[in-house]
C-alpha cells in the first residue's frame, strides 16, 4: 500500500466511471448495471474497467464509508516510527490487519500513519497490541475529538 500509483493514461469511459462512482450510488437489485446504463455501457464493461483501474492503482479503494461508531464500533488514526530499512517489512505486517483501512507513509518522524477500525472500543486496544508485538514499534494512537464533515469529490478531467 506504500507505492505511490503511475501515471496511467486514463480513457474517457475510465474517467466517466471515477466521476459518476464518487457519490450517489444506487441502491438497489443491480447497482452497477443501473450506472452502467447511465453511462451508456454494458455491467459487464463497468465491472472490468473498474477491475482494471484497481488492479493498476489508479484506485486503490472502492467500497462504501460507514460511520462505524453508529454501529458499536470505534476508529482511530495511529502512526508508526519506522526505520527506514524495516519499512517495507513493517508495511506488510501492518497491512496484514484486517483492522487496519488505510496505510500511508508519510515525510516525518512519524511516517507510517493508519486507521484503524475495529467492531469494538475494545477492539482498538486489542488491534494496538497486537500490530506492537508484531512490528516490535509503539503504536502511536490518535482518537477523534470532534467530527467534520466534509464532501471532497475528485474528478478525473
């Protein structure tokens, strides 16, 4: 999760579906046939292109965002003082977590930061534990204060 994506020379249907994925997804029987219609394509050529972009890592998620804390559960940003030279292995490991959501590296002393995300308030004490005795680092936990919302769509023009 640490590599950073090429450049990839995105056609305008790829750009399409980056555009018309990023909010308002249907709910429903068949959602990716209802965008692909939208976009005037076939399921089977949205599900691929979409595929595709993952696999290459033009996009590295697609999924939907839950306020976990609504369910029962809780999230923390923590962060990680790595060395260099164990970076990559560290990585692995932390990415090995089904806990973790997010990975990235990070220009400070601090340079390995994640979410972690767990069915529990417990459970992040229990994911912090055992990513430590994993990695042999200190987690380094950062709860939430206060909530913001704020829409950020990306658009690929």
């Amino acid at each position: 999760m640490n590599e950073r994506p090429r450049e990839a020379a995105l056609e305008p249907a790829d750009r399409a579906i980056i555009n018309a994925l990023q909010g308002g997804f249907p709910v429903c029987d068949r959602p990716y046939l209802e965008v692909a219609q939208r976009l005037g394509m076939s399921e089977e050529e949205l599900l691929s292109r979409l595929q595709r972009l993952l696999d290459e890592r033009v996009l590295t998620r697609f999924g939907p965002m839950f306020q976990v804390e609504r369910m029962g559960g809780a999230f923390v940003l923590a962060a990680l003082k790595v060395p260099e030279a164990d970076y990559e292995r560290v990585a692995e490991i932390v990415n090995g977590f089904a806990e973790v959501a997010h990975n990235y590296r990070r220009e400070h002393a601090l340079n390995m930061w994640f979410v972690l995300a767990t069915e529990s308030p417990a459970g992040i004490a229990n994911a912090t534990a055992a990513i430590e005795a994993a990695t042999g680092l200190t987690v380094f936990a950062f709860p939430k204060e206060r909530e913001y919302f704020v829409e950020m769509k990306l658009h690929a023009d």
